[in-house]
C-alpha cells in the first residue's frame, strides 16, 4: 500500500520521538541525581472595549489574541510538565482559552489543545548543541503568546499574522556565554501540526541572534517552504527583523521589519510591516509602553480581502503595566488602527479599542 505524504511525515516523527525517548533512558540510567521534573503555567484573563465597533463580539480575521469584546474572557491557560538531564529534555504542555479557539481553528481536535509538546536530546559531550523534535513555540518574532513576557498588553498584527508555533526538527547551538545562538529547523508547513496535503519536502527555518552587549540584541529569523494545504507547489518566504536596545535599561526599544512573498493567481508578490516598540520603567513594578506598526498587504496574501486594494493598516498603542507583584501583573492598554480600506468585520477606516488584562505565573 502506497501511503501519502502526511501519514509518512507523522509516522517519521513518531519513530523519531521513540528514538529519541529510548537512547534517553539509557543514557538516565548515569544521570539520576540530576534528573530534574518541574510544574509551571500561565493564566490570562482580559476585557475589550470596543469603541468603534460595539455590535460585533469578535474581531476581524487578522487577530487571534484577545479576539472577543465586551465581554470577560480567558485569552489562554497553560498547564506545562518539563523533564531533563544533562541529555535529554522534554517538555508537555496543554492549552484552553481565546487563543486555541481562533489560532488553531484548522488543526484536528486533538491537536487544537497542544501548546507544546517536544523532546530534546544533546548531540555534543563539549558544546551545547541540541536535536529537539515535535510541536514548539515559533522561532520567528520577538513576541508570544504568553502575554508577561510582551511589552505590549496586546499583539502586533505582524505577530498575529506569523506563526506562534510550529511542529518539526530543531538542531540549535548556543555558544558557552550565551552571547550567541542559531537553530536550524525543518517544518511541517507554516504553523501547522495535523493538516493534510502537504508537500513531503519539509519547509526550512534559521534563527541567528547575537547578543551585541548587556543590553542589545540582534536577531535575525526566515521561513521558505508551502504555506497552504490547499497549494502544496507554492512557496511561501519570510523573513523576520528585529533588533532590542537597552533591554535592561530604564528606556528601552524594538524595532523590527518583516518581509514576506507568496504565490496569488500564478504571481509572486510581497507583504511587509515595520514595528516600532519604546518602553519606559517608571518605578519597579510600573512600567509604559508605545507600539507604533504599519502592515501592508496590499495584495491579500497573508489577509485577504474583498478589496483591490488589499489589507493596510497603520496601529498605534499606548499601555500601563503594574506588577502588584512578582508573578501578577495587571495592564491597561488604549489602541488606534486606521486603515486607507474598511477594516475587516467592520465598516469603518478607523477602531478605537481599550483592552485591560491580568495574568498569573505559577
């Protein structure tokens, strides 16, 4: 019997993740004392308040975090189990909330609850240079899903139209100071665990980041491979920006660029946005930021639209955080969009939104 692709990629991965499971195990056997299991999560909570677009209890199609207005909602709750050793590395983790709901909206039911779930085993006695297998958080951008960890209270609509997570092989090297990293990946597809139809190439992803000094990084990230099921012999490139500056210090900034092309109508075209980021540490647990964006699809290869003139959109965002303490961490956040087009699932150029938020680490 002659299977398809799909079934062979999985049934790869699967034999992958014995392999990998079995050599751990005996290799466990000298490294007990050091065997290491460790319980974390992360709870989001938030409320949006819609000012332009009050009928509407769901926002447009270019957003998957904090989607859902007026109304209290969970945008994700994460439950994660980590096991390691010198060796090998693991990592479980289960999701509910806004964000399975909308970002995963494709995958197959039992997919659709996994944040992460891969298993990692050190390739090198002298360097730290890893082999980790499965579904992993995304190696493109500066922001996530866990919200604490972003600037900004709400995403970017750059990061809400790249991927958050992606399943495949990663082979990473850090260097012994940390000061720098690369990875390269082969991916199942452009944020994709269980859809069928795609090519058996796998797609190809690098990250290089370098810490410039204390305080600066620089990072450079791409994807080439098919980004649709539905067009297995179109590829998709990205590539992603981005450069951090005085992360320590009481004034702080981002600033990215992400470029993209993909195939529409037997045509190769581009999308890109700019993203500017200040951040400014009033006291220790107080802190502001401003978000200034620009996303220009103008032929809806990302975001399609009914218009010819494709998707652009200009953002602004101002937001307040307080740590009331540690592990929990309130925010308000105030945001502008303008568009030269109707904004998606509304009929206006502008949306004017305020969306306040309190998370949780445990």
């Amino acid at each position: 019997m002659i299977e398809n692709n799909d079934t062979s990629n999985h049934r790869l991965l699967s034999i992958s993740l014995l392999l990998i499971l079995h050599i751990s195990i005996v290799k466990s056997e000298e490294l007990i004392p050091e065997n290491t299991v460790t319980f974390s999560g992360y709870a989001e909570l938030y409320y949006t308040f819609d000012r332009t677009n009050k009928q509407s209890d769901i926002k447009g199609d270019f957003i998957v975090n904090h989607k859902r207005n007026n109304s209290l909602s969970t945008n994700i709750l994460i439950g994660k189990a980590a096991y390691t050793n010198k060796s090998f590395r693991s990592t479980l983790g289960l999701m509910i909330g806004d964000y399975s709901t909308f970002n995963l909206i494709n995958e197959k039911e039992w997919a659709k609850h996994i944040y992460e779930a891969q298993a990692g085993l050190l390739l090198s006695s002298n360097k730290n240079i890893w082999l980790d297998i499965g579904i992993m958080p995304s190696h493109i951008g500066f922001e996530s899903v866990i919200g604490k960890d972003c600037w900004n209270a709400t995403r970017s609509i750059l990061a809400e139209n790249s991927p958050y997570y992606e399943t495949g092989a990663k082979i990473s090297y850090t260097s012994e100071d940390t000061d720098f990293q690369s990875s390269l990946l082969f991916l199942h597809g452009w944020q994709n665990i269980s859809a069928h139809n795609l090519s058996s190439f796998p797609a190809i992803g690098i990250q290089i980041q370098s810490k410039l000094n204390k305080n600066t990084i620089l990072n450079y990230s791409n994807y080439i491979g098919y980004s649709k099921p539905e067009y297995p012999n179109k590829i998709r490139t990205y590539h992603n920006f981005y450069l951090i500056l005085g992360q320590d210090n009481r004034l702080s900034f981002i600033t990215g660029l992400d470029i993209g092309t993909d195939n529409k109508n037997n045509q190769y075209d581009i999308w890109f946005s700019p993203i500017l980021i200040a951040r400014y540490t009033i006291t220790p647990t107080i802190q502001a930021s401003c978000r200034l964006e620009y996303f220009n699809d103008s032929k809806g290869l990302i975001i399609p639209t009914n218009d010819i003139r494709g998707f652009n959109m200009k953002g602004f965002s101002t937001n307040v955080d307080y740590h009331i303490y540690k592990d929990c961490l309130i925010r308000i956040e105030g945001k502008l969009f303008h568009s030269d087009t109707e904004i998606l699932g509304t009929k206006e150029q502008s949306n004017l939104s305020i969306t306040s938020s309190i998370s949780y680490t445990f």
